[in-house]
C-alpha cells in the first residue's frame, strides 16, 4: 500500500456497480478489495446506506461505504482503538475533501437530483439518464478514493495514548457490535467525517439492524429492510425530523478532540442510547 500509484487504481467502478446494486457497497466492496479484506455480510449490510441514509437524500453512499473501508483498514493496522478511531475519521475526512473537490457537494439528492420516495422523480432519474452520472462517478473516483485513505492509513500520525471516542462507534457498541464493528463505522463521528450533516450515530445504527437482518436473511438487498426502517422511523419521530448533526448538536465539531469532550461529557447521551435500545 505505502507505493499506491493512483494509475494502478481500480478501474472497474461501473462494473462493480452493475453487479451489486448500490453505491455504498460498491465502495465498501471496492475498498475491502483493494485492501485484500473483502467482507460479503458487511458490505451487503451497506445497501441500507445507498441513496444518503436508506435513500433520503443525505451523503452520498459512495462515502458512507467508502468510510466503513478504511474503518476496517484501521482497526487491521493501529495499535488500539483510540488510535483506530481517529485514524478512521481522518480517513474519512479526506476522502470527503477528495469527493467534495470532484463534486462540489457530498450529498445525493444534490448528485441524483433524484428524491427516491418519488416515483416520478424516480423515472426522471432513470429515463433522462442522470443514472449514468453515478455510475461514471463510481468509475472515476474509486482510484482517487483508494488512494486518499491510503494517504492516511500509512501515515497514521495519532498518539495512541490519547482517549478518542465517536459517537457512532459508542452508538453500535451499546448494541453489542464486535470490536472491528465498532471502528468500521468510527469514521460517521460527528455527521460523517465531523461535517455535521446527516447523524452518524443514526448511519451506524441503520448499519447494524441491516447487519442483523442480513444474517437472518440470504442474498436479498438490505436497501429496504424492515429493521432499518424502523430505526429511522423511530429517530425521525424521537428528534422532530431533525437529521443533521450539527442542528442535533448546536456544535460544528473542528477536530477529534472537540468531539470526543462533546461525547464524554454527556452531549448525545440520550440520542446514542435511544438508538442503541430502539
């Protein structure tokens, strides 16, 4: 990984994309792949992602599945979790920086123009043939995606002594989540990445009841699973619509430790046990 040569890249985004359906898990696959960890529940549990949390419209799926990867990645290759968390997010922080760059924005209704509860924008979306830019996305970015968490991943850079907590990691931990779990989804701390938008602790949650529900269920597409839905039904209803992090919070996290004070000393509290216990 550390003579990654962005030329050598995957170069088969459109394809992979075909084959399983939906961005998140096209870039949770890409990644894992790439890293030489691929992790079929897991990635298949990232449907639910797709379309900006569960289709609303929120970040793009490609970060959300592109997050988990170099989550994974660094619970593989730091010393602790408190190093793995932070190296997650930063991760995550760059490839949002190198998404944004080629975007212009990181959320999917401003990419899809498409609101996916529409069936008639849905069929705008299909038959004007702005599909085609998602897939021509997932193409181009997956080199530039590898190599901004490799950027990170190899340069860690992080005291490992030093205490990080992430509201999403915290969030699936009271759900009973494995320890690598735990620091797939670290990287959605403060709205994905500490921007503030769509909550973290939401996305992980979502992540988890998909995870569940693929084990029980083979095959079939989490996109739409019972358990996820009725998780971000019950947040909707618990937070009076509200989805982003920094109107939840009031706060614009600048660093990891902003968010890790905000964490510990009780900010979120309720918001991350009514999602562990939903």
């Amino acid at each position: 990984m550390d003579t990654y040569n962005i030329k050598d890249g995957p170069k088969d985004g459109k394809k992979v994309f075909r084959k399983l359906g939906t961005c998140s898990r096209t870039f949770f696959h890409i990644l894992n792949r790439e890293f030489g960890h691929p992790k079929a529940l897991e990635e298949r549990a990232a449907d639910a992602l797709a379309g900006g949390i569960m289709q609303k419209g929120h970040q793009c799926g490609m970060l959300w599945g592109a997050s988990m990867a170099a989550g994974a990645e660094a619970y593989r290759k730091c010393k602790n979790q408190n190093e793995a968390i932070a190296v997650a997010v930063n991760a995550t922080r760059k490839l949002m920086v190198s998404f944004s760059n080629r975007e212009l924005t990181i959320n999917c209704r401003a990419i899809t123009h498409c609101d996916f509860s529409s069936k008639l924008s849905m069929a705008k979306y299909v038959f004007s043939g702005r599909f085609l830019h998602c897939f021509n996305l997932a193409e181009q970015w997956a080199p530039e995606a590898v190599q901004s968490a490799i950027e990170v991943l190899t340069k860690k850079e992080i005291k490992s002594s030093i205490e990080y907590m992430s509201c999403a990691t915290e969030v699936v931990k009271r759900m009973g989540a494995s320890d690598e779990e735990m620091i797939i989804v670290a990287g959605f701390a403060g709205g994905l990445g500490l921007s503030g938008a769509a909550c973290g602790g939401l996305a992980a949650a979502v992540w988890m009841k998909s995870l569940k529900w693929c084990r029980e269920v083979e095959k079939k597409s989490s996109l739409t699973n019972s358990y996820a839905k009725e998780t971000l039904d019950m947040f909707y209803e618990k937070m009076d619509s509200k989805i982003l992090c920094s109107d939840i919070t009031g706060v614009r996290f600048k660093n990891m430790d902003n968010h890790t004070k905000h964490i510990k000393y009780g900010g979120c509290k309720h918001l991350i046990e009514t999602l562990a216990y939903s």
